[in-house]
C-alpha cells in the first residue's frame, strides 16, 4: 500500500479519504470512481491496492483512516526537513519571501557555540565587526575551541618571501580583523595559496562556519561587511549532527595530513 499511496499528491490522498468517509468513493473502487481524484497513470494500481484491502475485510472508513495517517506522518517528516535546513541569504530581499538574512545567522551561531567553532573564509575584511560575536563568547565560554582555517593570497608578479606573506596576514589579521583585547583563535592556512613557484598556488575558497559538531552553515558568503550583508548570497543553515561531523572532520584530516599549517 505504501508505495503506490506515497506516489500520490496530498490533495489525491485527501479526496480519496474523503471520499470513502462520505461514500462517494466505495470499496472495492472502480477506475470511475478514482480516475477522477488522482492521476491517469496511477488510477489502475490505486483501484488494484483498494480491491486488496477490501478482500482482507478493510471498512472503508479503516481505507480512509490509514490514508489520513500516511498524510500526517509525511506532513510531519516534512516539517522536520524544513526545520533542519534553512535557506539564508544576504542582500536586497526577494519581494514576498521570506529567508534568514546571512549575518543574522552567523550572529546567532557564534553567540551560542559551547564547545567548538570551525570557520573557513576566502575573504575576510571588516572582520572586527563580523566576528564580534564569536569574540565575545570566547571570552565568556573560555574552553571553547575555536579553529580558522583562512586563505593567504598572494598578488599576481608579488615576489615576496611566502614567510612574510604569511607574517603580513597574521598582523593585519590581528590588529584589524579581531577584536582588540579578544582571546585568539587557532589560525591555519593552506601553504600552496603562498606558494614561491606559481605553478602550484592554489585558492583556499571554501566558505562555512561549524558549532558544536552540530550546526553547519555552508555560503558563497565570505566574512566581509558586504559579503554578509550587501551581496546578493546563498547558503544553507543545517542543523544536522551528521554533516556537521562530516565537514569538521574533512578539514580535521586534511591537517592531520599536513595540508594546512598553523599561522596562529
């Protein structure tokens, strides 16, 4: 029964309930009588299942009840999904829709970490302000761990030494990308992003913030002002154990395999 009934629409689930409840629909069923509440191509296996039911002594009010249970089990997964996963956005509003605004979200995530925070950045700018949150709860939460994993660049024909790139980044990080007074986080960095021989340079991109091990935000955001607020931007709030352990443990290999170096 599940499998055929699961293929049909809310409304089809609920007229045929209906239906059957008010005896316009009668068991066995015919092709007549359902032909009319759900799609052509399902109307034979549907009569099929009924026919089934009816011949193991099914009432028709029993037929309704279950199909009324099916509906209030998928309405119930469904607000499920909807409350692990959010859409978040920064920029202009998309006129009647309603999503979390980028800067909100990463506010809120920052302000209740309790054990640990993972943030990787492309771009960081303006940062004393982004991060303040995050600042402020280290300073009140002092056994929470706190990891960055950020990209050094390099200008294109810049032929400065990768160690002074690096020693550049971390004082400016610092002095202007902290908040001053703040404990630090752990800062690492991808050395091939630095690289002496161009050949090899490559971009640390990824942009996403992870806390406790159970919330994962994945955006085209980075952590500037405009990347959080004035860009238009897409990303996703999880609220999933599984793939926060995933992300987090993803870069926690990839140190462990000496891909990145620790700057700070």
């Amino acid at each position: 029964m599940h499998n055929v009934f699961s293929q049909l629409s809310d409304n089809s689930l609920k007229a045929i309930a209906s239906g059957l409840q008010s005896g316009r629909v009668t068991l066995p069923g015919s092709a007549l009588q359902i032909g009319r509440l759900v799609s052509r191509d399902l109307c034979d296996a549907v009569v099929q299942e009924l026919a089934a039911l009816s011949s193991l002594n099914f009432t028709s009010d029993q037929v309704a009840v279950l199909l009324e249970r099916l509906l209030s089990d998928r309405q119930s997964h469904r607000d499920k999904r909807s409350s692990e996963i959010d859409l978040v956005t920064s920029g202009p509003a998309a006129p009647g829709i309603t999503n979390r605004d980028t800067s909100v979200v990463v506010r809120e995530m920052f302000a209740h970490a309790e054990r640990s925070v993972t943030v990787v950045g492309y771009a960081v700018y303006q940062g004393q302000m982004v991060f303040e949150a995050l600042a402020k709860r280290m300073d009140k939460v002092p056994e929470l761990e706190v990891e960055f994993f950020l990209n050094i660049s390099r200008p294109d024909r810049d032929t400065t030494k990768s160690d002074i790139l690096v020693s550049r980044f971390i004082e400016r990080f610092k002095t202007t990308q902290w908040p001053s007074g703040s404990r630090l986080p752990s800062v690492y960095y991808d050395p091939r992003s630095v690289a002496d021989e161009g050949r090899v340079r490559s971009s640390l991109h990824a942009k996403c913030v992870i806390v406790d091990k159970r919330h994962v935000f994945i955006s085209s955001a980075n952590f500037t002002e405009a990347g959080q607020q004035r860009n238009i931007e897409v990303g996703l709030h999880l609220n999933s154990e599984h793939l926060a352990n995933k992300t987090s443990l993803h870069f926690k290999k990839m140190l462990e395999a000496d891909l990145f170096r620790r700057a700070l």
